[in-house]
C-alpha cells in the first residue's frame, strides 16, 4: 500500500494511502471535503467522527505501514472503508467500562452508522451513513 497521500479522486471519491502518524485522522478527515457527498453540516460531522475513530484505531494497532481510507458518496449515502496491515480481529461493541478512558470508537460507528462491518480475518472496517436513516433519529 505505498504511494502518494492522495492517489485517486474523482468527485463522489477519494483514495488515500497515509502514512501511519498522528497526522493520519486529520487528513482523512478533511479528505471528505474535497468530494461532492450532499450531506449537510451535521451528518459530515458525524460521518468525520466516524472516519477519525477508525483511523485513529488503524494508527494505534497497525504499528507499520499504511492505512488506505476509501470514501465514496453515492445518492444519498456515504460508505467509508479503513484498511491496514495490522493483525485481523473480530470487531464488536464495547462492553460499559465508563472509567476506561478511549476504546469507544467501534461503540460510536455502532451506534451512529446506518450499517458497519469488517472484512473476514483481516484489519479492514467499513461503514455506510445514509441521509434518509440519519434524518431519523
């Protein structure tokens, strides 16, 4: 996964191959921006958190390497894949430890995502946020 910091954008995507550094959230983050996606303040926001919680995780545990981030709009919905080279896990919601500090971003993309999952024995997470399901709640 070498490369550039920015390898493909067209305008409902976007494609980064970043390096693993405390810099890698922000520029994920802010990659959002550059594509046409149509949500509004609140649901970008929303949909940034959920980027960050996962790359964030991605720095933590994969140690070396990259992290590919993938985000792609599509009508009235964003979908957002994490992927690096650390160990595979199972991913699931925390169990309640309000004393622990961090460790609540799978807790966060569950309950804030329209739909999330991983990819079989691997370190990729994805999650999906549609505007019709946000606008719900």
């Amino acid at each position: 996964m070498g490369g550039s910091a920015l390898d493909r954008r067209t305008g409902h995507r976007v494609t980064l191959d970043l390096p693993v550094t405390i810099d890698a959230p922000g520029v994920a983050r802010r990659a959002l921006d550059g594509i046409e996606h149509g949500f509004n303040r609140e649901q970008e926001y929303t949909i940034k958190l959920l980027i960050s919680e996962l790359v964030s995780n991605s720095v933590k545990h994969c140690g070396v390497g990259s992290v590919k981030v993938e985000i792609e709009a599509t009508g009235d919905s964003v979908r957002v894949d994490v992927i690096d080279i650390g160990p595979a896990f199972v991913p699931g919601p925390r169990t309640a430890e309000p004393d622990v500090e961090g460790g609540w971003g799978l807790v966060l993309v569950d309950q804030l995502a329209t739909r999330w999952g991983s990819v079989h024995q691997s370190a990729h997470v994805w999650f999906e946020i549609d505007a019709a399901a946000f606008a719900r709640r």
